[in-house]
C-alpha cells in the first residue's frame, strides 16, 4: 500500500477507532493540547521565516473567517444558543495546516496557504479569548478575568509552536531541517488527536438523554451547510486574488481537532457535534476536489 493510500484511510479509521474504544481514549482526554502543540510545531518547521509573506489576500481571509464566525453565531443564537456555539465553532476556528498538503494537490501556491495558516493561527489565539468571555465561559468570573484564563491557555498552544520552530531554525539548523523532511509525522499526530477527541465526543454523547437526538442531528446539519458555504466563499475571495484552490482551502478546510477541544474545554460540550461533523464534511468536498482534479489532468 503506497504512502497516499494509507493516508487517504488513515483519518477514516482514526474516527472510527475512536469512536469504537471512545471508553478507552475518553480516558486520554488530557492529551489533545499536547498533540495540537506538536503537530503545529512539526508543521511550522516546515515554514522558513524567511517564507512568511502577509499579503492583502491573507488579510481579506482573515477578515472573512473572523466576519462570517460571529455573524453565524448572531444568527443562530436567535434560535438556539447551543446551535450558534457549534456554527460558530465551524468557522471561527483556524485553517487545518492539512490545508497546504490538499491545496498543493489541487495546484494551489504552497507558500501563500503556510503563510495565511500562520496568521489564522494567530488571529484566532488572540481573538479565542475574547470570544469565549463574551460568551460566558466562566461565568462566575469578571470578563477581563476570563480573558486572562483562556489567553493563558490558548496563547501557547498557537503561538508558541510558531516561536519553537524557529529558535530551532537559528539555533540548531540541521534538527530543523530534519523535522522539516519529516512532514509525515505531523499528519499522524493529527490522526491521533482526531481518535481522541471523536472518542471523548462519543463517551458524552452516549451520556445524552434522548431527547437531544435532535439538536444533534440539526448541529450536523448546520455544519454541513457552513462547510459548503465557506468552501464556496474561499473560492470566491480566491478567485478575486488569483487563486481560487487556495482561497477555498483556506476558509473551507478548518483545524476541527482544535475547534473539538476548545468547544469542550469553554462551551457547552455537545456543541462539539457541529465541528465533529465537520470532519466528515470537509473530507468529502476534498476527496471530491482531488477526484474532480485527476479527472481534469488526465483530460488535457
């Protein structure tokens, strides 16, 4: 089985073995911030700063994603606040650093995505805190002490990598550049952090009275309606700047393993179902994208 095959299972049976043992990896539910800090780690090694290019198309993105997340929750929170958790959850967190991998394959520009990954990482650490205080997520403190908590948290998780990756660069270059060839290892700590999440997110599922089959279904529901949106919007700004895979990629393909956890760490935890459901969604319009684009190639 080639290196492309077994990738294209892999997250498929993650999902599914976490859902199927959710017992045992529930139990390993304090481990995703460590495996999220070192996928973004292996990852921006990837990244030379000297490769870091912010420009106006980058910008216009991060405006979008942070725009199009808090209308989704003002919109839904007038129906149900648990729905605009889990729609906003879709869309306010960054892009999934898979995103160059799959925008690379589709012929996007490479450099352009790794940049614009890093500034919604970024964006998110500092606008994240603000956010889930304004929400109420820990209610029994002042808002400018729930900032500080989630800032705190959060802070370091995104950025840190980032800052990791290149004191490594300018301090031992030849380790740099040997976790920079070795790209693979970031895709499988996502596997991993995806098995456990989807497990937590199933144990408490499964803890659910009946009667929230409902909100359930309609959480998936609004995650697959968001999912096509932004796909469809990504492309639109990309189009506009030259590059319509890369602008899709971008807003549509989000880093649900942390949207998971940051729904269950400050929100209400069944909102994680939206961005749970996202998973599945976002890998169907890319298996879809990747199937479409072979058969475009072959035709020429």
């Amino acid at each position: 089985m080639s290196h492309q095959q077994r990738r294209t299972i892999a997250l498929p049976l993650a999902m599914i073995i976490g859902a199927v043992f959710h017992g045992f990896f529930n139990k390993l539910s304090f481990l995703p911030p460590y495996l999220i800090f070192a996928m973004l780690f292996v990852t921006y090694c990837r990244i030379s700063s000297n490769e870091v290019r912010f420009r106006t198309f980058h910008w216009v993105l991060l405006a979008a994603q942070m725009i199009l997340g808090t209308t989704i929750y003002a919109v839904l929170y007038s129906i149900d606040p648990l729905l605009a958790q889990g729609g906003m959850m879709c869309s306010f967190v960054p892009t999934a650093m898979a995103a160059t991998t799959i925008g690379g394959m589709l012929g996007a520009n490479v450099a352009t995505m790794a940049s614009f990954c890093l500034m919604s990482n970024m964006g998110v650490a500092i606008a994240a805190p603000i956010a889930f205080a304004a929400i109420g997520a820990h209610p029994e403190l002042s808002f400018i002490q729930s900032v500080g908590i989630i800032l705190w948290k959060v802070v370091p998780l995104l950025i840190m990598p980032f800052v990791c990756a290149i004191l490594l660069e300018n301090l031992a270059p030849k380790w740099h550049e040997a976790i920079r060839k070795k790209q693979i290892i970031s895709f499988w700590l996502w596997a991993a952090s995806l098995t456990v999440v989807l497990g937590r997110t199933v144990e408490f599922l499964i803890a659910q009275p009946s009667e929230n089959y409902s909100i359930e279904i309609m959480l998936a529901g609004i995650a697959l309606v968001i999912c096509l949106l932004q796909f469809t919007l990504g492309r639109y700004i990309g189009r506009r700047f030259g590059d319509t895979v890369a602008g899709g990629q971008l807003i549509g393909q989000k880093n649900t393993v942390l949207a998971i956890w940051m729904a269950q760490t400050w929100l209400d935890p069944l909102s994680s179902v939206a961005p749970a459901a996202y998973v599945i969604w976002q890998n169907i319009v890319n298996s879809w994208q990747l199937w479409r684009y072979k058969g475009e190639v072959e035709n020429r």
